[in-house]
C-alpha cells in the first residue's frame, strides 16, 4: 500500500449532544481512489463534512492527519488551500456573488498559499472554458451566480468544475451521483476519472455503487453506526448492492 | 447670528425666521406663505414617538443638536474636500447647491438637452412668486409632513427641473452640500416630466468634513402621461450630522419611476417616501438599501398608494446593520378602491453583522379592493452559515467570505441601476463603509 495522505484514528464527533461518529478508523493512501458507503444516516456526510472543517460539529476524540498535518486544527480555508477539496451534496445557492470570480479567488488563495503568483486572467478564462467543455456546461455559466437556479444536475456539474479547476490532492466527494441521470452521470464519473493521479487521493462518499460501474474504486469501506465496520475491494460494492445494509450491520455485531 | 436649538421648542423657530425673513425672496406674498407654514408648524407641533412612522426616530438626538437658521447666501465650498465625495457621471449636467443655495461656481452652464429647462427656485421666487405659490400647495396635517411645512418655513432656494412632452435629458446630478458647523439647510427640489419625457436625476446629499449639519430637502415629482424617470437619492451626512429628506412622487397615466433610495449611515438619515399611482397603468420600482454602522440611525419610509385601475409597485428593501447601527425600514402599500388589476410586490431584508446591531422592518399592506395582486415578504438575519461554509471550503478567507455575502445580498437591488458608471461608484462607497469590503474590490 502507497504512503497514508489522510488518517483518521478514534474520530468521534457529536452533533447537539448525539454521537454521530464513533470511533471511526479509516486511511487513505496516496494516488488510491476509495469509496466511502453506508445506510442513510450512518454519518457519511458528517464525516465529509468534519474533514472539510465544518464548525457546527463537536470533536469528542480522535485525530486527523493529512500529510503530516493536524488537520483538525486547521481552519477550513487553510484545508482547502492544503489541497483538500470536499464536493457538496448539497451545493449552496449564493446569488450575486459570480461563480467564474469565486472560482478564480479559490485558486488565487490556493496559489498564493503556496507561494504561486496569481493566475493570469486570459489564461485562467481559457482553462474554466477548456473544464467546461468537458463538463458539457453551457457558456452561460459564466455570468451566473454560484448556482444560481441550478438544476441538482448542473449543482453537481459545477462542483466537479471546481474539482477539475482547483486539482486538490484529496478529493471527497459528497454523494455527487445523487439526482443525476444517467447522462449526467457519465459526464459526472469522466471528469472525475479524468483526475485519477499517482499523486492525488479520491474519497467518493456514495449510497449506491451505481457511480462505481463507472469509478473503479481502489477499495470500498463500509460506514455504519458511526465507525467503518468493513472493508474490502470493489467486489464489496456489488456484494452490498445485492445484500443491502442490513447484512452488514448483521455481520458487524457478529464481528 | 445667534443659535437656535433644531427641533425642540420649535418657538425657537419664530426667532430664527423673524431674524433671516427679509433677506429670503418672495416679496411679502412669500413671507406670508412662510409665517403660515410655521405657524401650521407650531400649532401641530412636532411629530412624537406614538406617530407611527416616527415611533424610532431618536427625538432626544435631535433635540441635542443646535443649528443657525437658514441664510440664503451660500457659505463657501471647499472644492477639494467636495471632489472626494463628488459621483463622476459622464455626460451628466451638475448643479451644485450650498446648503440650499445654487453654487453657480461649482454647477455645468448647460443644460442636459433641449426641452430640458433647470431654473433656480430662489429666482423663481423673486420674478414670480404667485406663480411658484401655485406650484408648492402648504402641507396638510398629516405628521409626515411636518418635515415639508419647517422646508416651507424657511423656503429659500432649490432646483426647478422641467422636462418638457417627448425630450430626453441627460443625466442631471443634483448635489446638495451641507457645510458650515451647526447649519441648517432646507433644499426644495421640483422635477416635473411632461407626457413622454425621459430623464434620470441624481439627487446627492452629503456634508463636507467633520461639520455638524442639519437637512431637510423635500423632493416633488411629477410624471406626466408616458413620461419615464430613473431617480436616485444618495443621502450621506455622516457621524456627525442629520440628514432629512422627503420625496413625494405623483404618477399619470402610464407613467413609469424607477426610484432608488441609497442611505448611508449618519447620525440620524431618515428618507421618507409618498408615492400616488394616480393614473391608470402607472408603475413605481421602489428600491432602498440602507446602511447603519456606529452608532448611527437610519430610516427608510415609504407609502405607495394605488389610486387607480392596472397600476404596478415593486419595491424592495435592503437593510445592512453593523457595530450598534439602528435601522428601520417602514413600508406601507395600499390599494384604495377602485384600483383594479393592480399589482403589488414588496420585499424586505435585512442583515445583521453584529450582536448589537438592530433593523425594525414594518411591511404593510392595506387592500381596499379585491382583484388585485400582492405579495410581501420580510426577513432580518445574519449571513448564512451554509453560504460561508461553501466559502471557505473553496479556500476563501472568512473576512473576505462575509466581505462577498454582504455584497451579494446586496447585488439583487444594485443590479437594477441603469447607468453602470453610477452603479460602480455606489459599490465602491459602499464598499468603503462596510466592514472589509475593501476585500472584494476585484469583484466589483
């Protein structure tokens, strides 16, 4: 197995006074592309959302590194410019504030963080409208707001446009396939495999394996009641699919 | 020239008035219009806090602050310090006015295209005082007008624009200077569109250096049948001083005034609003954004009435408070009878940037007849929590995240100027008034 870039040890995290995450262990290798599923309300999203640097949760134990960082100790922006990047589930409505210009502020506090100068303008409008093009985005885009009137498909669409922008070195991905039909899908999955990279770390958080046929994951955990209980090779995906949760949870308390 | 204290013991006007009477036009006919005026004043008495649209107004604050009656000649300007606070508007006529009195100095020589005649009041009042007797009818009782009999009371001078049947003007920028420490000014302005006149007016209100003033304008509107004005009030007076304004607004037939009301933070900045849809198919956009930082008081009012068939409002509302900033927004829409088929939008919001930051927004609706359609709504809050997380996620610095919200809340209503050059400019002075807005200058 490749260098861990991200690891998770004890992480219990309470929201409001509820455990959501219990102890969860989980390491993400450099250059491996893994996915993260589990029942509703297992705690997949908070999980992404923790690793993001989401403040409304309560850290009870555990650590967090990422490369060689303490990643809990970092405010979300200075995550994001480390080359953490996380894909909404739900992606944010923000009208009046550019989508293009948003985009561009990102990468220049990216840059800049690392001692990159700012991206030329020309050539930063050349590189948004090459990514577009893969995305199947309309031209239109780029007046708009963060999106503004969005359908759930072009939501899912422009934050795999950041993705591709941005280029982190781990990529969690919130339940992008959700509310995307099967076109979309595809348009979703190839941008995303078009980022697989010896250097970069993928974490596709998902319900179903349907996004799977498409990304072949490295390795498939299985998140439940708050800590991985199962992991395993692409294989697990289908096995789950055709089992359900239920029989993970069953072979979980025997385990 | 002794002092007199501004809004209590309004006895202490009939002093004041006594002492500037003969050196204001208008011969005795004017000076009798003014005795009348005050003494209407006096006897109602200034507003209270149980006048529902003054209910917030900090009464004690004004009564503080001393003022020197109103002089008709103008003080002098300092040009440099007027130029920082002065919108650069390309091909725009400027007349500039010295607590009141036109600057001539200071103001374009043209006028901003044929059929458009601009004349000063305080000339008008001496050639032709009947004349302007009939043009400026005294206040009824009403507290809201309390404002227009004390501007009345001490009339001086003021802008007299006529746009005459089918001319377009050019953009027509109206500053209105307060200078001078503890002055008062009462600027009157009159804009009148004949039947399918198009003009935009800029009506700036702004106070040079750290002096403490007093201004009381009131604006008249009239839009003649198909005639269509884009109207803009800037009121900025700054920590130290109150700004006052009134603006009635009368709409003919198929008419159309799309208002904008931007009032930054002051001691106290209080902008009131009447508009009578008075012809069928006439249309109002009323839009106002209101900025209260420090310890200033702003207030945005308004009553748009509905007097006829298929008449149009849509007005909007953007209130951002910060640090003990006092903001109300008071809006207040009716529909008489008989105003059939129209059409009433009203939104309000308001952003909270501090624990001790505070907006009173009173949206109304008074419907008097049935097929009409309105809808309001009203929200006060602080940035969105999920906004600024999205922010951040992106690598964007938490200041120049919320930097970028309150921006955007404002976005919608800016966008609706329609001269860009001024829309530019605004956001820079409202970048410079709020907190870290200087962050997203790249954005603007």
């Amino acid at each position: 197995m490749n260098q861990p870039l991200l690891t998770i040890s004890d992480l219990t995290v309470a929201v409001d006074g509820k455990t959501i995450l219990n102890g969860l262990n989980l390491e993400l290798p450099v250059g491996e592309v893994h996915a993260l599923m589990g029942p509703n309300g297992s705690g997949k999203s908070t999980l992404a959302q923790v690793l993001a640097g989401r403040s409304d949760y309560t850290i009870v134990r555990g650590q967090v590194r990422f490369m060689g960082r303490d990643l809990l100790s970092m405010p979300a922006e200075e995550r994001a410019r480390a080359g953490l990047f996380l894909g909404f589930q739900y992606p944010v409505e923000i009208p009046g504030v550019n989508n293009v210009y948003l985009l561009k502020a990102a990468l220049n506090a990216q840059r800049t963080a690392r001692g990159l100068p700012e991206v030329d303008a020309f050539e930063f409008l050349a590189l948004v409208r090459e990514k577009m093009k893969l995305m199947r985005m309309d031209e239109s885009f780029l007046g708009r707001g963060v999106n503004e009137g969005f359908s759930g498909g072009e939501k899912k669409r422009n934050e795999i446009l950041q993705l591709l922008v941005l280029e982190p070195t781990l990529a969690i991905l919130d339940e992008t396939d959700s509310g995307l039909d099967i076109d979309a899908l595809q348009v979703v999955a190839a941008g995303i495999e078009t980022l697989r990279r010896a250097d970069r770390t993928i974490l596709l958080v998902t319900h179903y394996q349907r996004l799977l046929t498409h990304i072949t994951p490295d390795r498939v955990h299985v998140l439940a009641d708050g800590r991985i209980v199962m992991s395993g090779d692409r294989t697990l995906a289908l096995e789950l699919e055709q089992r359900g949760y239920d029989w993970v949870k069953a072979r979980a308390k025997v385990a | 020239m002794s002092s007199v204290p501004a809004l209590d013991g309004l006895q202490a006007y009939r002093e004041a008035q006594q002492r500037v009477a003969a050196r204001l036009p208008g011969g005795t006919l004017w000076h009798a219009v003014r005795t009348e005026a005050l003494e209407r004043l006096l006897q109602l008495g200034w507003p209270t806090a149980r006048d529902e649209s003054w209910k917030y107004v900090p009464l004690r604050l004004l009564e503080k602050r001393v003022f020197e009656a109103p002089v008709p000649e103008p003080l002098p300007v300092d040009a440099s310090a007027l130029a920082q606070q002065t919108l650069n508007l390309e091909g725009a006529s400027r007349l500039v006015f010295a607590n009141g009195i036109p600057v001539p100095a200071l103001s374009s020589a043209a006028p901003p295209g044929s059929g458009v005649r601009i004349a000063a009041l305080g000339e008008e009042l001496a050639r032709a005082p009947e004349w302007v007797r009939a043009r400026l009818p005294m206040p009824g009782d009403d507290p809201d007008e309390r404002l227009a009999l004390l501007n009345l009371a001490f009339l001086a001078d003021g802008a007299d624009v006529r746009i005459e049947a089918g001319a377009t003007s050019a953009p027509l920028y109206l500053q209105f200077v307060a200078c001078g420490n503890h002055r008062a000014s009462h600027p009157r302005i009159l804009v009148e569109l004949e039947a399918g006149a198009r003009a935009r007016v800029i009506e700036q209100h702004i106070t040079l250096g750290e002096a403490e003033t007093f201004s009381n304008s009131v604006t008249d509107i009239r839009l003649g049948p198909n005639a269509q004005l884009e109207y803009l009030v800037v009121a900025e007076p700054g920590p130290r001083s109150l700004a006052l304004g009134s603006v009635r607004a009368a709409l003919g037939t198929e008419s159309r005034l799309l208002l904008h009301r931007v009032l930054f933070t002051g001691l106290l900045n209080r902008c009131s609003l009447r508009a009578d849809l008075d012809g069928r198919g006439a249309a109002i956009d009323a839009n106002a954004l209101l900025f209260a930082a420090g310890r200033g008081h702003v207030e945005a009012h308004s009553v748009i009435r509905h007097r006829t068939t298929d008449t149009r409002s849509a007005e909007r509302f953007r209130g951002v408070a910060s640090e003990r900033g006092r903001g109300v927004f008071n809006g207040r829409i009716v529909v008489e009878p008989g105003a059939a088929r129209s059409e009433s939008q009203q939104s309000s919001r308001s952003l909270l940037l501090s624990e001790s930051a505070e907006i009173d927004s009173r949206p109304q609706l008074e419907i008097l007849h049935n097929d009409v359609k309105c809808s309001h709504g009203a929200t006060t809050g602080q940035l969105d929590p999920n906004m600024l997380f999205y922010l951040l996620s992106r690598g964007i610095d938490p200041r120049t995240a919320r930097a970028l919200l309150i921006y955007a809340f404002l976005d919608d209503v800016l966008a609706r100027l329609g001269h860009p050059q001024l829309r530019q400019q605004l956001e820079r002075r409202i970048s410079a008034t709020l907190p870290d807005q200087q962050r997203i200058e790249e954005f603007l």
